[in-house]
C-alpha cells in the first residue's frame, strides 16, 4: 500500500470552521493497458510505454471555496529528458490548469492541445455520483468507493470523510470527502502528500489561452482529431511528429 505522507498542524486547524488552506499532491499515470491491443507494431507500443510510464505529480490548493489544480514543482527533475516523437492524442502531457470557484460555481480550465493553448471558462458540472459500501484504506484514511458514468467513461473514485473536503483531482469534485484516488480507464490518479494549514494562501484565476465554452472546445478537439486520423478513431491515437 502506498503510504501517504501527512503535515498536520493541529487537530484544531483540521476541523476549524475558520479559513483553511489544504494542499495535496497528486500523481498521475497512464494505464493503457487495454488501448494498446488495438496497435500491432511492437515499436510503437514500446515508444508509447515509455512515453506514458512515468508518473506526472499536480498539486490541489484548496482554500475558502476555491481550488487550483496544477502542475507541481516535483516534475522538473524530469524536464528536458523526453525526445520521443510520439504524441498520443487525448493524453495528459502539455499544460493543464484547473479552477474551480464554488462561491460562483463555475470553472476556468487552462489546457493544451495540439500546441495551442485554450481558456476554458463554464459552470461546474453536476455530477451524479453513486456512493458504494465498498471500502479501501489509502494511507491512514478509510476510503469508500463512488462511482460516475461521465460521457462514454466510468469514473471511480476514493474518497474519505476524515477529510471533509468537496474537492478532488482535476474536474472531479462533488463527494462528501476529499478524493485520494481516482480511476478513469486511461488515467490513473492517487494523492501522496497531504498537508493542512492557517495560512492564507491567494488563489487566481488563470488567464493564458482563447477563451470558449467546454462544449466550443470540445467541438474543436473533436474536428481536428477527425482531421487528423481520417476519422478513425479506435481508443489510442499515434500521430508522428
């Protein structure tokens, strides 16, 4: 089991209703296990394992209602080293921001894609999530398992209510509990280091990209795909750079 490292500075800071800021790092890992069947050349795969293997680390600032999710610091011991020439389409490299504002209840997401960087700016979604009697211990924190059919995906998650936040990796969000871990099918997402605190901490909004609604970019992710591969989408695209 995967042990979970803990900054606690009081009990009190935990469960004070005063202002309080929560920070959690996050790993994220491909798992393409299955969308690999539908590629034959042996050379590819491998390029794409290696592209995947590695784990990438976020990090949730979560403080007075708001939240950011965003690259942590912890990857630049990694930067410069990958000269694959692969891109798989729909993966999680590239920029990535999430804003969340539960006071406004709407998002800013900051993306890249195809080299482009887009704004996103919408509502927070609803999200109708199915609470199970399935448990699971993740660190020192007792985890029950919630499950969302988002789209053509279904979601797990891990939450726990030791930890009374309504927040979670990326998008995700809406239980009653911090989420630990996360599963998408293609993504796999799990916290490693949880910290609480009284400090104060300004979260912005961000700013970079053309801005649109999600249904405008996804409309837009969808086109240049279908350009892309001919329309032929089977789960994994490889395009050769």
């Amino acid at each position: 089991m995967k042990q979970i490292t803990i900054t606690l500075v009081t009990l009190f800071t935990l469960m004070s209703c005063k202002a309080q800021t929560l920070k959690v790092t996050y790993s994220e890992k491909m798992d393409l296990t299955e969308k690999l069947k539908s590629i034959d050349n042996p050379m590819i795969k491998q390029m794409i394992i290696e592209k995947t293997g590695k784990p990438k680390y976020y990090e949730l600032i979560s403080s007075n209602g708001i939240s950011i999710y965003k690259k942590s610091d912890k990857n630049s011991q990694d930067a410069g080293n990958d000269n694959n020439s692969v891109t798989v389409i729909g993966g999680s490299g590239g920029e990535y921001v999430m804003y969340k504002n539960h006071k406004d209840k709407t998002y800013t997401n900051q993306t890249e894609f195809m080299s482009r960087t887009f704004l996103i700016e919408d509502s927070l979604p609803q999200y109708d999530w199915k609470i199970t009697n399935e448990t699971q211990k993740i660190g020192d924190y007792l985890c029950k398992k919630a499950v969302l059919n988002d789209g053509k995906n279904k979601i797990i998650a891990w939450f726990t209510s030791e930890i009374p936040a309504n927040e979670g990796p990326r998008k995700y969000y809406g239980l009653p509990g911090l989420i630990l871990k996360l599963e998408t099918g293609t993504l796999i997402i799990e916290a490693v280091n949880i910290s609480f605190s009284k400090e104060n901490i300004e979260i912005n909004r961000p700013t970079k990209g053309k801005k649109l609604t999600q249904k405008e970019f996804d409309k837009i992710k969808e086109e240049k795909i279908k350009r892309l591969t001919g329309g032929k989408q089977n789960g994994v695209q490889v395009i050769k750079m």
